[in-house]
C-alpha cells in the first residue's frame, strides 16, 4: 500500500468513526418517549413546542386581546380591561405580569409571563414525557456536526495536491480525490443533518403529536389556535400581529432591563426565530420536577440550564416575576436546540 493509499483510508476511517459516534450520540441526547403519553394534552404545550414560553404567552396575549379582555393603550402599551378573567394559567401569567408592571408596555409584560412558573412548567412536563429536549442537550452534537461538516468541506481542496502527487509518482493509480471524495461528501451530508437535528429542540415524538394537534384543528381559524399551532407567524389578524410581533421582538430589551444577559441562541422548534425567542429554565431533574424558573428557586444551582432561542435573551427575573434566574452565579446558561 502506498503512502497516499494509507492517508485515503486514514480518511475513511476518522469520517467514518465520526459519523457513527456523532448519530450514537445524538441519539442518546434525545430524551425517551413516554409511549402513550406522546400525546398534547391542550393548546398550551402545542404552543411551547412551536415556540417555547414565549409562544405559550403569544397564545395568550393573542386570545386576551382578541376577545377585548386586554385593549390597547397606545402604541406597545396594554391595559386590562375591568373585571377580566384569565381562562388558564397562562393568561393569569399575563394578568399578573401586567398587574407588576405598571408602565403597561407589552414586551415587559411578555417577557415577564414567560418566566411564570406555570409557563416554565409546560416544558419540563413536555420534557418529561419525551417530546421536547431540556435546553442545552445538543449543543455538542450541533458543534460536533458543524465541526465534521467544515474538516470533510476542507479536505476537498486539500486532497488535490495530493492527488498530484500520486498521479506524477504512479501513473496508474487511482486519483486520490477519487479516493476520498465519497466519504468527505457522506460526511458533510452527516454532519448537516445532524447538527439541523440537534439544533431543533422536538423529538421525533413531539413533532408527530403537533402535526396530530393540527390535524385535529385544521378548520380553527381563531387567533389563539392559529398562534398557539403555528406561532406569530401564523396569526393573520393585523391588528395583532401589530400589537404581538414588536412585543416578540423586544424580548432581548426586556431581558437586559431585568439584568439578564442575552445569549444567542441555536434554534427553536419549527417557529420563525426572530418572532418567538425562547426563554426556558428547565427543571433541574430534566423535568416533571418543577420549573427552577420559579418562587424562590435558583436557575442554574441544581445543575439545570436556561435556553434562549431566536434572538431571545438568558434566564432572568423580569417584569415582577417571581424568577431569581439572573441571581445565581452559579447558573449554566446555555444555547439549546
């Protein structure tokens, strides 16, 4: 075997070794699903896997102003009209959000339902059963993909020289590039789908019981089904899309208003980023044990992690919030899928 023989199958074999502990791993990273219990029980988690608390409260806003129990006060300012009702935890999240921020601007009061306990909740139960992944669980595959991605696309060029060589030292061997080139191309199509698998935070199951949730509400057209199944982005309304869209958008503000620092983000779940930021403290048992987004509890202190996606900002206690997410020193926040 010649020399150039030899490096052709040393590349064989490291893409080929990558390539299968890159899937094994990611694999393993994707939390087990539940069985019977990979199915949506309402709205409310449809909306956390479109688009994360963020969507939940989208969802909410959206039926809230809708139906006039919230009015607008001008331009990205909200007032509750007398006497409203909230009809789940998460519009009691907005009520009292709103309840805490005086000013009435929409994005503090979003940001600050976001991290209701009841909002956060939803995903560790989410998580729990197996249809969406904590935050921060793909983050090394993704760079681990992008990374094989970026060496198999750089070995191309590099292997014609090589190829050269070979072809002036022996006239009749097979061309290097001929060598290599299958499994450098095998390798940056593995390493792109799984770094776009590991970017998205739904599983396998999560997405088959959202497409059920839609199939189930093809024909509800109303605002809050259509932002709760499809995020802003499927909300047709205009006057809502003018009050919900800059609120969405002005999620990193409110997150530095409350002292948190914004982090970007490696994705979300199947919502346009710059509309649905995420903002998710997940449980410290990989949830169904309490969101550690919560009434006098620590994001980060029991090992948990907080995600951003989509231009959204870290954990952080925001807008009367009872969250003491930006407290603790201690606190691993991470980009998730």
């Amino acid at each position: 075997m010649s020399s150039i023989e030899f490096v052709a199958v040393a590349v064989w074999v490291g893409v080929v070794v990558s390539c299968v502990l890159l899937a094994r791993g990611l694999r393993r990273s994707r939390p087990a699903s539940a069985g019977s219990s990979a199915v949506l029980h309402d709205l409310s988690e449809a909306a956390f896997l479109v688009g994360g608390p963020g969507g939940v409260v989208d969802a909410a806003l959206a039926a809230m102003l809708a139906d006039t129990r919230l009015v607008g006060g001008g331009p990205g300012i909200v007032q509750v009209r007398p006497g409203a009702r909230a009809d789940d935890p998460a519009e009691r999240a907005v009520l009292q959000a709103h309840a805490a921020a005086p000013s009435g601007w929409l994005y503090q009061v979003r940001y600050a339902a976001m991290l209701d306990p009841a909002v956060q909740e939803i995903g560790d139960s989410l998580a729990a059963r197996g249809l969406i992944s904590p935050p921060g669980s793909g983050r090394t595959w993704r760079r681990w993909g992008v990374t094989q991605v970026i060496v198999c696309a750089a070995l191309i060029p590099v292997s014609i020289p090589l190829t050269i060589v070979g072809l002036v030292a022996r006239s009749d061997s097979v061309p290097f590039i001929a060598l290599v080139l299958p499994v450098l191309l095998g390798g940056i199509v593995v390493g792109g789908v799984c770094a776009a698998r590991a970017k998205s935070r739904l599983t396998p199951a999560g997405t088959r019981a959202l497409f059920a949730m839609r199939r189930g509400y093809l024909n509800d057209q109303s605002p809050y089904v259509r932002t709760a199944l499809f995020g802003l982005r499927g909300l047709r309304d205009p006057y809502l899309r003018q009050q919900l869209v800059p609120a969405a958008r002005g999620t990193r503000l409110a997150a530095a208003q409350s002292g948190a620092r914004p982090h970007r983000s490696d994705g979300s779940s199947g919502s346009a980023p710059e509309l649905v930021p995420l903002v998710w403290c997940a449980g410290s048992d990989g949830g169904g044990g309490g969101s550690s987004c919560g009434s006098g509890s620590s994001c980060g202190s029991s090992g948990s992690s907080c995600g951003s996606s989509g231009g959204g900002s870290s954990c952080g206690g925001g807008g009367g919030s009872s969250s003491s997410c930006s407290s603790s020193s201690g606190s691993s926040c991470s980009s998730s899928s």
